[in-house]
C-alpha cells in the first residue's frame, strides 16, 4: 500500500511539473529575466523562497554563466553582475541586505537602455551584522566570473549569512 501511493505521489508531481527547457537553450530578453530566472531555479529543483544567501548567490552565478539575454549592446559591459551588501532602511524598517543583481545594457539608436534583474535577501538586523559595512562589487566581464565567486564567498557578508534562511526573498527587474 505504502509503495502504491509513493508511486502515485511521484507520478502526479511529474504530472503537475512541466517539462522545461533548458535555460542554456533558451535565450531570454531583459524583460523576461524574473521568468528565465524562476525556470533555472526549477530545472536546478530549488524555489527562490526557499533557498539560504549561499544558494542564492550559486544560482545567480550559474544562471550568468549560462543563460544568455539577447538584444543586448555589443560589449562585455552589456551584462554584467553587481553583488553588495549592508544595512538599510527603505522605509520598511531596518534589514541587513544580501543582493546580486544582473544589469543588463541595450542600444536603441544612441539611447543606453539600463535594467537590472535583482535578487535579494533580507535577514534582520544583528549586531553582527550591522558591524559589516557596507559595499560592492562588480563583474564586468564574464572572463572574470571565477574571481567574482571567490571574492563573494571570502566576503565578511557572505560568512555571516550564507548558511542563514533570509527573513524574504525579493527578486525583480526593473529600468535603471
């Protein structure tokens, strides 16, 4: 009885899950970056919500390594990756943030279109955490990408909260 109904359970999850493609089949514009994002996640079996900083930042790192935007203008700063840190308060009280954000270029005539794709986890405030000041960093190039992971993982920022489940998880794009 037992066997019966896991197999049931595993038929009816293959069921609701359709099959995706790729990400490094699918090319996506800036636009579509939240849902080109969201469908990595799922082929990678994780949902954004509940995943630690550490897991958020492999994600991030994979999904720059191997999805591709398009309609991008020539040049290796037309997507580039933006990884900071601090405490803050929008407005909504005081948490310490962990984000990676995507920025993406387009050239339209001789107008620079800027957007970002951000992903960002807010934890609250410790003493600890708000002993780490605030910073960033940018990727400019993806040659780069190797020695971008590193720098982020020995961060002070990343030791204190790779491990920790984020109070919430926002992640969104927008025009710059």
């Amino acid at each position: 009885m037992n066997r019966i109904r896991r197999n049931f359970l595993q038929a009816s999850l293959c069921i609701a899950m359709p099959s995706l493609a790729s990400a490094k089949d699918t090319p996506f514009a800036p636009s579509q970056s939240v849902a080109a994002l969201e469908q990595f996640a799922l082929q990678r079996k994780q949902l954004l919500q509940s995943l630690s900083a550490g897991q958020l930042v492999d994600l991030m790192l994979s999904f720059y390594g191997s999805a591709r935007p398009v309609g991008l203008a020539p040049g290796s700063d037309a997507d580039m990756l933006l990884y900071q840190w601090g405490t803050y308060d929008w407005g909504q009280g005081r948490f310490f943030e962990f984000d990676i954000t995507r920025q993406f270029i387009r050239q339209v005539n001789d107008i620079r279109i800027i957007s970002q794709l951000s992903l960002k986890a807010n934890f609250s405030p410790s003493a600890a955490l708000e002993a780490i000041r605030p910073g960033n960093r940018w990727l400019e190039a993806a040659e780069q990408l190797s020695s971008f992971s590193e720098f982020i993982r020995t961060s002070a920022a990343y030791r204190a909260v790779a491990f920790i489940r984020p109070k919430s998880i926002v992640h969104s794009w927008s025009l710059v």
